[in-house]
C-alpha cells in the first residue's frame, strides 16, 4: 500500500528522534537510552540481590519470579509497535513466526537496594533504574526502595519479547531511569452499588501493578448495601445482597496482602455521613435518616437523594456517633493503610429534615443552616477518626473525604482542618485550583476527565425522557440525542480524554505541591463482575501514564498522545494475556498498521 | 421501611389487574391468563409429539431437552419480581431457602404441532400456545411450526422455577397464546472491524433465542479486515487479523447449524461497494480504489472514507463484478437462508475519484453525477445478485441494502428495484416512513435508538479534540462535556431508549404492512470477545419485546416500560445464568425492591 509506504517515511522521521523505542512498555519511564548493538538473548536469569536478610526479600523474589514467569510463559510479540515500518514491514500478529537476530546471552539480574526495608506509604520513594550493557551478560537494577524494585520488573517483563523461536530477547544496550511524578496513582472500585468477588478484585490489583497505579481506593459500602463483614456488628451484612456477596475478614486480609505483595496500598471509603442506609439502619434504626423517603419526591427541588435508595447519618443523635465510633475503629485495626477515607459527598438537606432531632436542633437557634450542621458532623467526627484509640495507634492517620465538604454550595462546612486530603470531582482543575488554594492536599479525580462510569446512559426507571421520540438534527443536541441520554456525566471519557489532562493547569509552584496524584473512578451503579475490567481497562493505564511521567514529551514538551497510542493499544493486548479482561480500545487493524487511525496526518496535531 | 409497605400498595393494586404474572418471562406474551389455583410440582417430563416421523423431530426433542435441562439445572429463583410485595415479603436472593407448596404434578408434555415440517424462513409461523390446567398432569402445548414450539419452550423453562427444596414447581393453571408482531427480529454482529471467535457467536445466539429474536446479520467484512475464507480465492484471509482469525467452511457451517437448532436464521453481510478494500485487493488492486489515500485529508470535505481505512470497490471496472459474482455465488452457497445483504452504505464520492476507470466514465459525459455512478453499480450488480446462477438455485433471493442507496444525498441510486429490502438507520421513523412510502420492505435499525455502539466515545487517535481543557457548565454542553465526546453515534442507547421506539410511528396502515421487523445493531471498532456479550445484552432483549409483543400494554394501550423493567432485570441475570455474560443495569438493591429506583412513583409517568 502507498499509504503505509508513506507513512514510514514519517515513523522512520521520528525513530531518529530521542523518542525512539525498541519496544514500549506503559506507562513510559521518565528516561530511557536504547545503544545500537542488538538484543540479546535472555536465558535463565538469576536474581541476584544484596537483601541480607531484609523481611522483604521474599516479596522482591516473588515479584521477581512473576514477571519473568510472565514474559517466558507470554513469549510476547509485541502486538503494536512505534518501530519504523520499513525495518517491520510484516507487521506481528502474535504467531511468533518472526525472528530477531540476538548475538549473546543474558543470565542474571543484579538487583541492589539501597533501604531494603521501607514500607510501602504515602510518599515512599519508587524510583529505580535498569541499566544493560553491550558488555555484560547481567541486567542491572537499582533501586531506593523495594517499590521501586518491584516497578523495575514491570518495566523489565515488558521489555523481554519472543524472539520467533521459542526463545527470548531482549533489545539491548538499554538505560532506563524511572521514577513517578506523583505519590498518589489510583483507581477506586464501588462495592456499594454492586458487588465485586474477591477474584475481581485482584484481577483490577493485576492490573494496577502492570501499570504501575499504586492505590486501590476501596468505596466499600453505600447506601444500597453493606457488603463488609464486621465482629461488631454482624448484623450489617443483612444489608449486603445475599450470604455470598459479603467481604469476610480473611476476604480483606487477603485482597490487602495480594495488593501489597504488588506496591498497591488498600484505601477503604466508608461514606458518611451521606450515601448511608444500608447496614447502618441495621445496628440502630434511629441512626440514619428518610431512608423511608421517596427518593425523588416526582419533584426534584425536594429530592432526599440524588439516586435511590435515600438514607444519611443522623448526624444529631448521639448514638450516631457511638456507632461510627465502632465502626471505624474495627476497620481501622483491618485496613493496615496509613489513609482512610470518610466519605463526605452530596448532603442532602431534604433528608436531614426527616430527622426530629435535626428539626428540633435547627429550632433551638433559627440562625442555623446547613452548612452549619455539617459543621457539626465535621467537629464531631474528626476528633472520633484522629483520636489514636481508634486508628490502631497510629499517630499519621490521614483522612480523606470528597471536595463537598468544602466546596458544596449548600451544605459545605465552614471550618475544615487542613490536614484532611480534598477529593477534586468537580469542575476540572478549577476546583484542584481552589482546594490547593485553600492549602489542602488534593487527589484529582475530575468527573469530566477521570470518572469511569461517565456516559452509559441512566439507570433509573419509569422515566418519560427515554420517551421522546423526534429526531433533532445534530445541530441541536438534546437528551436522546447527541446528548446525556441520562448518563449523571456525559460524555464516556476515552483513553485520549483522560491522557489529555492538564490536572494541574493554572496551579503555582506552591499549589502543585498540595497535589497528591490523581484516581479513575469507577461507580457501580451499571457495574459487577462481568464488566469491571473493561470499564477498568486499559483506560486506567493512561491514568497511570499520567500520573506517573505524564502526557508532554520530556525534551519538547509537547503533548505526546499520539506516541501513547501504539504504547497503550500494545498493552491492552498485554493486560489481556495475562488475564485482566480490557475492552479493545480500536480496531485491530490500528494496531496493525501505526498511526492509520489517526484523525490527522500531522503528527503535531496535538499540542 | 416505611417506603416499601406503601409500595406494596400500589403494587398489590397492579397485581390485582390483567398484567398480574406468577413469573415474568421475557419477551411478555401476547396474551397470559393465570387462575388461582397454586403450583404443581414439575416431576420428569416426558415429551409427547405428534411428529410421525418428522425430519425436525430431532431438532424439536433437542430443543426441548435443552430447555427443560437448563430449567432442572438453574432450579431459577425469579431474581427480580413484579409480585405484590406482601406476598413476598423477603426478596429471593438465589439461596433457594423459600418455599412454596404444590399440590400435584406435572409428569408429561404433550406437544401438537401443525406443520412440522415448515421450513425456518421469513415469515414462518412463530405462534404457539400453552396450556396448564389444574385437572391435568400434562402440559399442552400446540404450534403452527416446530419454530413456534422452540418459542413455547424458551418460555416454558422460564416459567419452572425452584420450589426452595430442590425442586421445580410452576404456578398454575395458566394459558398463554403467542405469536410475534413483527417477523423479523435481529441482531447485527460485525466481525470485519474485529474479529469475534465462533464460541461468542454461540453466545450471543443463545441469548437470540431465548428471547424470541430470530436473525443474527453477520456483518462479515469491512475495509479492516476479511476473516471469511472462499475457496475461489483463499487470498482474502491475508487480510484476515491473524490465521487465528479466520472463519473456516466449517465454522460457518457450525454456526448456521446452531443457529437453526434455535430457530435463529443467519443472514450474511458483504458490504459493496463501499466498506471494501480487505480481502478484495489480494484478489486484484485494480478492482478496489482510494486504499492507498489518507482517509481524513487532514481537510474533512475531502475525507475519502469516513473511518479508517479507505477503500471502495472500482464500480467501472469490468473486473469487479467476475469477482463480485464469484464471491457472491461462493457465499450463496454457503449461508443457507434466502436473504443476503449486500451492504451499500456510505459511499464517498472522493474515494471513487482515485479510480482513472472512474475519472474517464465522468469526463466521457459531463452530465454524470456520483447518483449516475451508484446507478451503474445498481444495474450491474442486481442482475448477478439474482441470477439463479449465483444464488445456488434460489428463486426466492431477497436482497437487503442500507438505505443509503436511496436516501444518500450525493450518492443515491436513481431507480432502485422496489424488491429490495430496506434497513433504515438515519433519522428514526422518518426515514421509516419515508422508505415504506417509497414502497420498499423495511429493517428498522434506527442508530438513535437501536444502535448498540453508540456513546463509548471516538476511536480515532491523535485528535485535538480531546485536548479541551476549559470546563463549561451543563448548560453550554460541548465536546467533552454533556456531548458525544467523539462518538460517531451518542448517547449510549439504554434498554429504556430501545424500548420505548414508536418505529412505526405516523405509518399508514399500508406503510406498516412493509416493515418486517427490527435489528439492533452492534459495529464492532470497539467490539471484541471481552465485551461482545455484555455490550448486546440485556438491550437487545429489550428490542426482542418490542418486535414481538409490542412496548404497549394490549389492554389500556399504554406504554408498559415500568412494567418492563423488573422483567428485564430479572431476564439479565437469567442470560447471566445460563452463560450469556450480560451487564449489569442497575444496583442490585433496584432488582430486590421493585420500583424503588423508578424515577417517579407515579407509575403511569411514562405514556
């Protein structure tokens, strides 16, 4: 074909450049130097560490043995490539037919650590290096911590491929130096709406660590069920939606140790004081409030929730805080993370009022608002998630709640200590502007560019704007068409939307200090096991990639989505052979054929 | 709660009218009429026929095996009811803990049916009719064909449902008579943009059958790739994905087969002339034009194809039609049903202007338009798509087309054969309309609402477009925010959206006597085995029931989607049951407490 011929000219322009990769593993490390020489062949290759003893060394060997048992087991060809089509000109389809020429043999790692015992917290330093040499028959890791050593066999399994004859290379002489832009690189799952089986789960951690995401942010309840088992109070499972679809405590000791044995922390979100009924009205009937309401009144200025089912903590009644006391004790003592997040978003005044309490407080002094019973949750609350007695002793309990809290127009509380680490889902950097502004630490996860569940339509039923049955011309968008189509947020946000976002556009030097990384978001409203992963995936990856190097090219500083697309469509095909179900994010022929699904020719379109 | 009691009331109130079911099978019958007298326990149940020897005596035996094995297996709790709440005060979760008593037995099947040798064709008779009467052991049930008994199983085994002690019981008596509004009703499947393995093809004519859809169109290939083998020119699968990635004879053969053990009929899809260069240019380049341009031009009115890649069969060239007539009659034989789709959607008129052949035909008269060219093709083609020669003797080919052949601004056919079928996708009923007005039979696939692809964003790559970083409110959508965030199609169509399509809405009543049906519509550029299932189903049950029984209550002429909904939620986790990996709608707190996530509580919201 003319085309592809052409088209080379333009790939070969750019392999000369310093982008020029051998193969491509996601997300990009911040430097990588590729010599001329040729690959090497990889044989058995022995871990060889300076661990001494270190409790973590059976973690680093296992971390190690699954990524090279990975890549032998793949025997990975990779499935789309950035390399110059006329040194390609059949491009890979996987049938390993394809021979690379390797002149010596590698058989060893040599990894050195320099804290070998670091725990795996916020701010722990993920930096490593791999270095191969025409010269030696050893690939070199180094590492501060073993965090950092487990994403240098991320990095290290992507980069050995089949050479065509059963065996496997590795392209080589190769400096990389790595290290993430951002602490903070997550994903939040929602076992509220629906439930996730523990397999799911880790399937998600599978991929989290490929791509070198490092929190799972755990939204574990809601208020249509309580999926978690507690010692407490047993009884809140009588919420969940049936005996199997509950987390026993071995079920989240076991998530937590496969996420950690990985570099991914665990951070639970019990929601409060809203998005509460379910379990909660288990323990004590009085605790929670207008969970008996209609939910949308047929007249939405008195809606009690923005989705069924309605219920929020009685944040009035004493014994509210009692429980939530209980509560968060005995999942602080489970969840072993330094973070623990309480939720905090979309108040509704409505259905505070279903509260007698609520109404007779608000009588006793008619200067009172909404804002000011929020300040009431947060000043009674705050001391219950700090106090050490039940964080499990620890003294750096940090707590997390959603931007509402601050930020909500009607029920924001006044007085918010700036310890507590801002959630951004509104408004795009504006909101991560003015959180950082008001000198708290934020996690970015802007619906608009970050929220996983936008655009599948609504879920809500016997509803008449489904029922609309003329057919506008595209100029004149409305509900049905070129529209929500009932969606809360609109529209699907693709792997370009979110690898295209300046999180921290228009912050000062001082401002993007307070920004702890970003988090995908997945609500699960329309969401359980058969779909999790591709909603999931490989959409989070260019999450990850932009947490951790970012979406400009180092040197030019240009936006580099249109390098990021062979590089993410080659590790879709990854995520699925090794298990983690990815939605195909184009047709195949995309990746077969580089840049022939681009919109534009011109490879600077975008800036 | 306080809220589920006063529901119960209004439910109560709905179960007391006609619309009253002990169980919810979907598509809802024509017409169901249950007594009071309770359930009988299913014992063994022998099938009685009245076959005399029957070629499709087996097919019917098979059939019925299948069903009542799956009913024995699943012991199906109904997941989500519509029964009075009351009666049922704790929701079955699937423990098979509740119990319900049975009187007597039921040991036998007797099943009658007319003409057992009908053959599976457009138009067959679909009717059936079951009985169940408290004075008997047996289960009547009469059809007109063996493809109505097939449909009188698919609901018989939703009807037998667990007894909560390891056995199967149905409630009874009740008499159901049933036949389909419309007699075609289908699902487009695409596997030229990426390929979908045999066993996903089974997958998704399991769920075809089990709610009463009756045609798999198999988009076959497309510009991407050709995964189909010929034996005239087995050259075409170079262009297949991967040798992996083939449909051999034997599968095709495998797939009709299974197919039709269903009562599902597979008609095939060769999009020509445009949609085409895979496959057709390793028979001869000469015969495909404009592979080789740059789809988008970087200048959108000169854009030769609107996706990548570009390709278009030379309509000048003698040669094209040898090789069309030779694919044409090679597939003919091979698909066994007598309608074939030959595509001709989309044509651009710059793609033709690459072609010399087609630049000389223009300049030997000025007066040609792109409407002449698409003519010629029209005139040329038709007599090879009809001749007996090719059709493997069929007297009865039907032909089906895009609309674009008629309706296309720049490039509509002048006179095209009114015997050719229609398949509408632009504009919802006008189009509709206007076809059946033209005279033409009509598949309604109307995109903004039958359209399964639409609302997951754009595929194309290295597009500014994504890269807006401003942030509107919801009153000002754009691009990114509330719009189609480059979907070519949005908003995602929900089960709802499908449901409620009026698609034969201001027809005459001679109009709606030609149109045949609906498809819903699956084009495959972000479609693969990970999220075929899940992305078809449930939704296209939801145009099961609109093609067969209607979206309106028979009695009051209502729109019945709040009824619907239940019965959907419940048919989701049943295809879920039985191995059809259908997504989740709703939280499953909607499914355990009917109504609560309706949008009004007045349940005649939706007219």
């Amino acid at each position: 074909m003319r085309f592809t011929e052409t088209l080379t000219a333009i790939v070969v322009g750019l392999a000369a450049s310093a982008e020029a990769v051998k193969v491509n593993p996601l997300p990009a490390p911040q430097s990588v130097t590729w010599g001329e020489s040729g690959p090497k062949n990889v044989g058995w290759l022995e871990l060889r560490t300076d661990a001494r003893g270190s409790k973590n060394q059976r973690l680093v060997r296992d971390a190690f043995d699954r990524a090279y048992s990975t890549a032998r087991k793949l025997q990975w060809v990779p499935q789309a490539i950035e390399e110059p089509i006329l040194k390609y000109p059949e491009i890979p389809t996987g049938t390993g037919n394809e021979k690379r020429e390797a002149s010596s043999w590698l058989s060893g790692v040599d990894l050195k650590i320099a804290d070998w015992d670091a725990e795996l917290k916020h701010g722990v330093d993920e930096s490593y290096d791999i270095k191969i040499e025409a010269s030696s028959n050893s690939i070199k890791i180094n590492a501060e911590t073993v965090w950092g050593a487990l994403h240098a066999f991320t990095t290290l399994q992507q980069l050995i491929i089949s050479d065509g004859k059963q065996g496997l290379i590795i392209e080589q002489p190769v400096e990389i130096k790595d290290e993430p832009n951002f602490p903070y690189r997550g994903l939040m799952l929602d076992s509220g709406r629906n439930f996730i089986t523990v397999a799911k789960i880790k399937e998600q951690i599978d991929g989290l660590a490929l791509s070198k995401l490092n929190i799972l942010h755990w939204h574990i309840t809601d208020s249509q069920s309580w999926p978690i088992h507690l010692d407490k109070y047993p009884q809140v499972t009588k919420d969940a939606y049936s005996p199997r679809e509950v987390y026993s405590n071995r079920d989240v000791a076991d998530i937590i140790a496969y996420a950690h044995a990985r570099g991914v922390r665990v951070i639970p979100e019990i929601d409060m004081p809203g998005h509460s009924a379910s379990g909660w009205q288990q323990i004590d009937e009085s605790i929670v409030t207008c969970v008996d309401s209609w939910w949308s009144n047929d007249d939405w200025p008195k809606h009690t929730a923005v989705q069924p089912n309605p219920g929020q903590l009685d944040v009035i009644n004493e014994k509210t805080y009692d429980v939530v006391t209980d509560v968060y004790r005995e999942l602080s003592g489970r969840f072993t993370d330094d973070f623990f997040h309480v939720g905090g978003d979309e108040l509704q005044p409505n259905c505070f009022n279903f509260s007698l309490p609520i109404r007779q407080w608000f009588a006793e002094d008619p200067s009172r608002t909404y804002h000011d019973l929020n300040q009431h949750w947060v000043d009674t609350a705050m001391p219950i998630f700090t106090d050490e007695k039940n964080t499990g002793g620890r003294k750096d309990r940090r707590i997390i709640m959603w931007e509402d809290v601050v930020l909500s127009h009607d029920s924001s509380a006044h007085n918010v200590p700036k310890d507590i680490i801002m959630q951004a889902w509104n408004n795009g950097s504006d909101h991560v502007n003015k959180l950082t502004g008001m000198g708290y630490d934020v996690i970015v996860s802007s619906a608009d560019f970050l929220y996983l569940d936008c655009g599948h339509g609504g879920y809500v039923t016997n509803d008449a704007r489904y029922n609309v049955q003329e057919n506008p011309d595209w100029e004149h968008p409305n509900f049905n068409y070129g529209g929500t189509g009932g969606s809360w947020c609109a529209p699907y946000n693709t792997w370009q939307r979110i690898y295209m976002y300046d999180f921290t556009r228009g912050l000062t030097d001082e401002q993007k200090e307070k920004v702890l990384g970003v988090a995908v978001t997945l609500f699960g409203e329309q969401v359980d096991d058969t779909v999790v992963s591709s909603k999931v995936w490989p959409r989070a990856a260019a999450a990850g990639e932009l947490a951790w190097s970012g979406n400009r090219d180092p040197e030019t500083g240009k936006k580099r989505a249109t390098y990021m697309t062979q590089r993410i469509l080659n590790f879709r095909e990854y995520l699925l052979a090794v298990g983690v179900e990815a939605a195909p994010l184009v047709p195949k022929y995309c990746l077969q054929h580089p840049h022939a699904c681009d919109l534009y020719y011109d490879q600077d379109a975008v800036e």
